[in-house]
C-alpha cells in the first residue's frame, strides 16, 4: 500500500476517542502531575473496558482445562488478541476500548496459558505447539464448526503463537495475522527464563495499589491507566501469607507458586 493510500485510509477514520474515566487528558506515563498532586494508583475493573467475561473449557488428553476470555462487540469480524510473556489478556483492555469505539468488529483477548485466571492441568508446558493448540481449542469451544472471520493479533510472545497458530491451520477461518515487536526466536527463548524474569521482580506487595505503582515506577507498564486495570492479571492474592507490616499481601507471580 502507498503513503497515498494510507493517507486516505486514515483519514476515514474518526478522530482518537477520549480514554475512558479521564475525559480525554493525558494518562500513563506522559501524565504530568502539579504540584501537590499524587497519581491514582487504585484498580480499576476489567469491566470498563470489556463487555464479559467467560471460562472457556476445553477437553483434551490431560483432562479439561479453563480459559479465561474477556470480550466486546456482537458484530463483524473478531479480533483475537493474544499478550505477550508475563502478561495477561487484560494488557489489551486499553486497546480494546479504543478499536472498539472506532471499528465495528468483536474483541476476544485470552489469558495464554501459565498467565492470568487461566487454569490449565500442565502449567509447565509452555512449548509453542502446546499454546498454539490451546488458540485453536479455545476457538472450536467458542464457534463449532462454524467460526466468523477471526484476525489473530499478538504482541511479542502471543505474535509468536499467532506465527504458529496460523501457519498450523488450526484456524480454519483466518481472516489475517498481525504481530507486533515479536522476534520468533527471542520471543519463544525467552519462555524458558522467564521464571528468572520473574525472580528479578518483588516477591509480595502489601496490596495491589502498590503493585500498580511499581511496574510504573519500574517501567514494566509505561502507561498508568493499562497498569491500574492489568496488573491484577501478573499477581495472584494467596492465603495465610503476611506482609512484614502484618497485612494480607498480594503476592507477585504470573506462574503457580501459591
């Protein structure tokens, strides 16, 4: 496609949406903050930006497994919406907020297995082959026989998955692929560290507001308002554990450890 017509293309498009809750001024990390004001680091509902949420159960040769959708959208061709390592498909919830209100299509963001609210029998095996399958399992439970025009989208491990869903066939009715800041290589490589990945962040945070405020301050997420509603999905609250000032803590984790 020429500069010419994307020019064009773009210019149907209706201007930029404002973001949801903050009537259009700036958010995440190019927020600029007065004097005296502090950030709001609170959580914020997937709902907001989704319209449900459902548990997609799937059969398979360990037993059944639960994954976890978040959806919008009742008509035209689905957006199938695939995280990156360490994330969950709530990372998406910003995005899907603004497609949506631009574009008439249907949204479904999966939490990949290992990630999220996703509950699988063999959380170990993240191999590429074994993920990719989980994308088509999750489609036939959705759609039967019959699936509408799905465009899978994956950002840097989920564009991976998206790489070998597709050239897998397992979706029979592909409409396109499209992959951002992947590398297929550094992207399926780093499935093996990413438990030293992890090892590198804290181990507990006293609450989820102060999860939210350290993978800004951090840099993992640089926008504010995709942290305050995504976050929820890389920690995982667990039973009889203590913060050192006494407290329940939020424990940080995107695999079983709790």
């Amino acid at each position: 496609m020429s500069a010419l017509e994307k020019s064009m293309h773009l210019g149907r498009l209706p201007s930029r949406p404002p973001l949801p809750g903050n009537g259009g001024s700036q958010s995440g990390a190019k927020m600029r903050m007065g004097p005296g004001r502090k950030r709001d680091f609170s959580p914020v509902s997937w709902s907001q930006y989704f319209e449900s949420m459902e548990d997609v159960e799937v059969e398979n040769e360990t037993g059944k497994d639960s994954f976890r959708v978040y959806k919008s959208g009742s008509e035209g061709p689905v957006l199938l919406l695939l995280h990156g390592g360490g994330h969950s498909a709530l990372s998406w919830a910003v995005f899907t907020a603004a497609i949506i209100s631009r574009v008439q299509c249907r949204i479904v963001a999966l939490d990949l297995r290992g990630h999220g609210e996703t509950k699988v029998k063999n959380s170990e095996d993240l191999s590429a082959e074994t993920m990719a399958k989980d994308v088509g399992n999750v489609i036939e439970a959705m759609y039967g026989d019959l699936p509408p025009p799905i465009m899978l989208i994956g950002h840097s491990m989920g564009g991976a998955i998206a790489v070998h869903t597709a050239s897998s066939n397992l979706v029979p009715s592909l409409l396109g692929l499209c992959v951002i800041d992947v590398v297929e290589g550094t992207a399926m490589d780093a499935l093996n560290s990413m438990q030293n990945f992890l090892r590198g962040r804290p181990k507990t945070f006293k609450s989820l507001e102060n999860a939210i405020e350290w993978s800004v301050k951090s840099g993992q997420i640089r926008n504010l308002e995709s942290a305050r509603v995504s976050m929820v999905g890389q920690v995982k609250e667990c039973e009889g554990i203590t913060s050192p000032e006494g407290s329940k803590s939020v424990v940080e984790g995107v695999f079983p450890g709790c």
